[in-house]
C-alpha cells in the first residue's frame, strides 16, 4: 500500500475521498505495528469525506457509562490556529527550557522527536486539519469545574476520550494520514474554551493533527513486552526475559 497518496487525494472531493478511504481495509495488527506519531505534514487540503469517516470511527469507541459525551471540534481557519499555535509556542517554550534541554543532551532519540515538535510549532497553522477532542461535563461538573472528582471517576472520565482519540489515529493510520495527538496547545483551558467557542459543560482534551504525511510510516522500536508487564504485584516481572 502507498503510504503517501497521489494529487489526485489532495486536489479533489467525490472520487478522491471514496479512494483514500478505501485504504481502511488495512488489517489491524499492520495498522497498530506500524502506528507512530507523524507530525511532518503537507499544506495540501484534507477532503471533509475523510475527517468526518475518521471522526465517526472514533465515536465507535466505548465510553464511561456508553455516556457518548465526546465533542469534536474540526479546525480549519487560520485566525484560530495562530491563536492555538501561540499557546503551543508559550508551553513548549517553558518544557523546553525546564525539562526538555537536559533530556536532548543525553538521549539523540529525544532530539530527534524535539526538532519534529520544533518543525510542527513552526508550521502549525500550515496543518491542513486539526480535530480537537472534547468531553461534555455533567451539569454539576459544569458548574465546579475545579473541583477534582475522585480518582476512579476521574479515570473513567478521561477514559472516555481517549479510547475515541486511539481509534481516529488508527483510521488516519490506515487511510495513511499522517497524524499526532498534542496537548501543549490547550494548556490554558480558559483560553482554549474562549478560542473554540466552547461553554463551561465543554471541556477542550488534545488535538489530533491530520495531513498527507511528508514521511513515511514504518515499523515501531518499544521496549519488549516483559519490562513492562508485571504479574500481580509491581515489580514481579514474570515474562522477562533473563
């Protein structure tokens, strides 16, 4: 399969879209090895066609409750991506100055996906599409929005995003889109939320960046299984490998 489509993906609607989603019968197990964050991409428009089927993959996702509470918010103008590329440039600024610096010089992994952050903060508003994953709140929520749930409630709250996010990664993935799952953007929520359009009961989670990739997707390194499986108790790392 071609991991970067032709012009004829990037130049039309209709007959272009029904091509590139026909990319999504790739198999699973492809898709999921071979699934990385793609954060190079190209100007060249991204058919409606093809976002709203990756959005409507998400939604396919379950949720806490099957509440169903997701929100997506689809970015396109560029008045709003400079306002959400300012707050992108004031967080990986204070990162970069606090944390990510030590990590550079010690790792040449870290410097290479920091430069890729570098170039995407540079072209932000460049992206052709950015999809802003967000959960409604209850009304009580709603009105306390500072107030912490427990640890459990408040775990199956974000759990219900982010399995919606992983299976729009997946469909870019497949169609070969590429694309990232950001946060740094929405740091200040209030900001964010006045940026979107958003109310109170809405609350803004990360974006996923979507475009025609300038790379190439390819098979992922992560550390074998056994380091980080334990059985039964942390630290009894059964399946390691000795």
């Amino acid at each position: 399969m071609s991991e970067r489509p032709d012009s004829g993906f990037r130049n039309g609607i209709g007959a272009n879209a029904v091509e590139a989603l026909a990319h999504l019968n790739m198999p699973l197990l492809d898709a999921m090895m071979t699934q990385r964050a793609l954060r190079r991409v190209l100007p060249d428009p991204v058919d409606d066609a093809v976002v709203l089927k990756c959005i409507e993959l998400a939604q396919r996702a379950p949720t806490g409750n099957d509440g169903q509470n997701w929100e997506f918010i689809v970015v396109k103008d560029r008045r709003i991506k400079e306002k959400l590329a300012k707050r992108y440039r004031q967080a990986w600024k204070l990162q970069s100055r606090v944390v990510i610096r030590r990590a550079i010089a010690r790792d040449e992994s870290m410097a290479k996906i920091a430069r890729a952050v570098q170039w995407q903060i540079d072209h932000f508003t460049e992206i052709p599409v950015l999809v802003v994953a967000c959960l409604r709140l209850s009304a009580r929520e709603g009105r306390l929005p500072f107030v912490r749930m427990p640890h459990a409630a408040e775990s199956a709250y974000w759990g219900s995003i982010y399995p919606s996010v992983q299976n729009l990664l997946l469909a870019a993935r497949a169609i070969g889109l590429g694309a990232s799952l950001i946060t740094l953007p929405l740091w200040s929520r209030t900001s964010a939320r006045r940026t979107l359009g958003l109310p109170p009961s809405v609350s803004p989670c990360c974006i996923v960046t979507l475009g025609w990739p300038r790379g190439r997707y390819g098979p992922t390194t992560r550390k074998p299984v056994g380091e980080v499986t334990h059985l039964d108790a942390y630290g009894h790392r059964a399946w390691l490998d000795n």
